[in-house]
C-alpha cells in the first residue's frame, strides 16, 4: 500500500510509519550531536508517543542513558487502517533504544485509570529494580473519564471571557481563514480543568508513593503553555489557561509533599510554541506559530521539540541554569518570549494577511514540521514505495 498524506483541517488522517521512523531518528541524531549528561536512571513519561513527551524520552535516554517507561494512547494496524502516529514513533524508538541496550518499556491504554496506575507500579516493582527517579507529565487529551466517580469529562477549547475571532491557518486548504471561539459556559471550563489540569498528575504521584516506588530525590516535571499577549484570549484566558493553572497549583502541593518525603521536587515547565497534534487544533495557534518560527528563525534562536527539551533537560532540570520565574515555573519559553522576539511578532501579526501570510510568515516550515509529525515530507524517505501493512501489523510497541 502506498501511504498518501491526507489532511482534514488541522488533523491528519494518514501517517506514514517509515516517517517515523525517520522523525525519530532525527531526534536522536540531534541528541547523540551534543554532550552526554548525567541525569536520572529510572523515568517514567506519561504522554510519551509524541510531541514534547517523545523528545523528552528521547533526550532522557540518548544523552543521560536513562530507562524508560512510556504510557501512551495509540492504535496499531486495523484492516486498512494504518494507525497512529505515535504507535510507530514508539515502535521506532524501541528498535533505537534496543540496538543501544537501552530499556524501554511500553504501556499503550489510558494513564487516566487506575488500572494503568496499578500496573505501572507493579511493572516498576518487579521488573524495572523497583524505583523512578523522574515523573514527565506531557499528556495532551480531549476526553477523561474521572477513576472516583466514572463520569466522562471532556475539554472544550473556548474562551473564558468573550467571543473571540482571529485569523488561523488551516493546513488542509493551505490558506489562512477566520476562526471563532466562542464563550464557554461555567460547565466547560469544569470540564477542561478536569481533563487538562493536575487532577490526574496528583493521582499518579499519590499511587507511585502509596506504591513505595519513588526514589530519594524524585523529580516530576509537568509540562505547560503560556504564550503572549496575541494568544491570551485563547490561551491565557481560554479553557486550556483555566485548566493550566490548575495545574501549576498542584505542581506546589506536590512539592511541598515531595520535598518532605522524599527531599523531591515538582515543576511546571512552561515550553515553546510547536506544532504538536494537540496544538495544530487550537485555533489561532498555528499562526502565531508560523510568525513566531519566522523570527526566531532569523535571530538564530529557532528551536524544534527535540532542542527545546534537551535544554530543559540539561540546563535546568538537571542542569546548573534554571530559568524559573516568581510562580517557580521552569521557563524554556524564555527565548519566544524575549521582548525583541514578541514585538517582531505583533508587527507581523498586524500586517498579515490571508494574500501574504506564506511569505511574511515560515509557513513553509511550520507546514514542514506539521507534515513531518505524521512520518510526511522527508526529502529521504520514498513516498511512493510500497508499505507492507500485514507486516507492519506484526510490531507491537
Ligand atoms: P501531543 O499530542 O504530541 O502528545 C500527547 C501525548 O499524550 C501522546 O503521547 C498521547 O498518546 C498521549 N495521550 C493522550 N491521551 C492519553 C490517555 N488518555 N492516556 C495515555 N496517553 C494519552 O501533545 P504535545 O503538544 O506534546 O503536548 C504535551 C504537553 O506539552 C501538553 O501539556 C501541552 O500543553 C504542552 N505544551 C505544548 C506546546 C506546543 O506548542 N505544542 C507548548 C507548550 C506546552
Ligand atoms: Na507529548
């Protein structure tokens, strides 16, 4: 079967699974080009398949040799269906991680429950010498379904003050259009804190300690959003900020529990702006992505995922150059959000039109990095050859 891109606004509907391969081989080429570090042993990621949570797995065992386990949702192979995107990440990074006798282990089902709570401890327990020195929380849902009571909640991206309409870019149709976001009722933004927020984080900290699983000294690092002024009403003050504050509060209970017990620590990070699956959705978003690429781009500050984690990493997390803020955020975001960089942007951002945003914008590279999330537009990858699903069929994460 020959795998043809095909886009539905800013979702993919395909993925090419010897992209990824390739997706991921960069990352840890980029990794393998710097110093090693010393950093943890013994991770678990939640949120580990793509984005911000495969690159920082990638960073974690490339540089620092660390163990990993990943919890991610994904889907393998079905009849025609080639599955998802982060299923062949994974897979990638297993063959990687093996070839380098580094573990890795691989739990695919939803990090919301308790079930997947219970059989990550017990993996840990039994089988990964009984400790994890580091917590990545990087997970990025529409849907959870709360383990106490069972209802399902699910995340609204609306804003929290008014209705609000600005331009996006929509990949699909290669143009740049209007979107409206409209106001969310008081029962959405529950919602969205519910599914977004640091309920779920609390639980997994409080599992792995009742677990006794957590090493002295364990960090968990949580990751955030904050953006600037021309995203504040979908971001800032949209459902998404409503729920990321939510999780900034908790990332202080579980310091102040974890520094106690284990003299541990908890983080929010707040990252860079990037094409994600998650953020490719949120209106407005990409736009201000491909404006902000362009001009970091040009002060030579540009970073992808990869780069942007691996500074977090080892400058900060464990590093000698936190940036942390007075909320004791850690702030990789310092280079988008540099003063010079933001007033570029808003310039941009007042002459951009839907005739001129694929020049006075990095489309192109925003595109490129939104096509190559999903294994597309590798100039060394053949596009027209024939992959083999029933093989492929046969890998398992
Ligand atoms: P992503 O969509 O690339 O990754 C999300 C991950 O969550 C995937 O591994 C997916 O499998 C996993 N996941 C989703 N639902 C799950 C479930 N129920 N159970 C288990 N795994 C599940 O998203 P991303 O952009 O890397 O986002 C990760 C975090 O980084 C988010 O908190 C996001 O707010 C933050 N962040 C993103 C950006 C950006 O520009 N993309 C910027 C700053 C911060
Ligand atoms: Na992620």
């Amino acid at each position: 079967m020959v795998i043809k891109p095909r886009l539905k606004g800013g979702l993919a509907l395909t993925n090419h699974p010897i992209g990824a391969k390739e997706f991921v081989k960069r990352q840890i080429d980029y990794v393998k080009s710097q110093d090693k570090y010393e950093g943890p042993k013994k991770v678990l990621i939640i949120g580990s398949s793509s984005g911000y949570g495969l690159a920082t797995r990638i960073s974690l065992a490339f540089g620092a040799g660390a163990e990993t386990i990943g919890v991610a949702f994904e889907k393998g192979v079905e009849g025609k269906r080639v599955g998802s995107a982060g299923w062949w990440n994974t897979i990638a990074f297993n063959e990687a991680a093996e070839k380098e006798d580094l573990v890795s282990k691989n739990f695919i089902g939803d990090a919301f429950s308790m079930e997947m709570k219970d059989d990550v401890i017990k993996f840990i327990k039994e089988e990964f010498g009984g400790k994890i020195d580091l917590l990545i929380y990087s997970l990025a849902s529409g849907v959870r379904t709360d383990p106490i009571d069972g209802a399902t909640y699910r995340s609204a991206l609306k804003s929290t003050t008014k209705e609000i309409t600005g331009p996006t870019i929509n990949f699909e149709k290669e143009t740049m259009e209007e979107t409206t976001m409209g106001v969310a009722t008081p029962e959405e933004i529950k919602s969205t804190v519910k599914v977004m927020g640091g309920e779920d984080w609390k639980l997994w900290i409080e599992a792995l300690d009742k677990g006794g699983v957590l090493s002295e000294g364990f960090k968990t690092v949580a990751y955030s959003y904050l953006g600037p002024k021309v995203t504040y009403g979908i971001y800032k003050e949209g459902t998404i900020g409503a729920a990321k504050r939510d999780l900034e509060h908790t990332s202080d209970i579980l310091n102040d529990f974890l520094k106690e017990k284990y003299n541990g620590e908890a983080y929010v990070s707040l990252s860079k702006a990037l094409m994600t699956r998650a953020s490719a959705v949120i209106p407005i978003f990409p736009l201000y992505a491909a404006l902000l690429y362009k001009v970091m781009k040009e002060k030579g500050i540009h970073e992808g995922t990869i780069e942007q984690k691996h500074r977090l990493l080892t400058q900060m997390v464990y590093g000698n150059n936190p940036v942390i803020d007075e909320e004791r955020r850690l702030r990789p975001d310092n280079w988008e959000m540099r003063e010079d960089v933001q007033e570029e942007v808003e310039a941009l951002w007042d002459k951009v039109t839907p005739e001129n945003f694929k020049q006075i914008s990095d489309y192109a590279g925003a595109r490129e990095e939104f096509m190559q999330l999903n294994g597309f537009d590798f100039d060394n990858v053949d596009y027209n050859a024939d992959v083999d699903l029933d093989e492929l069929a046969k890998l398992v994460p």
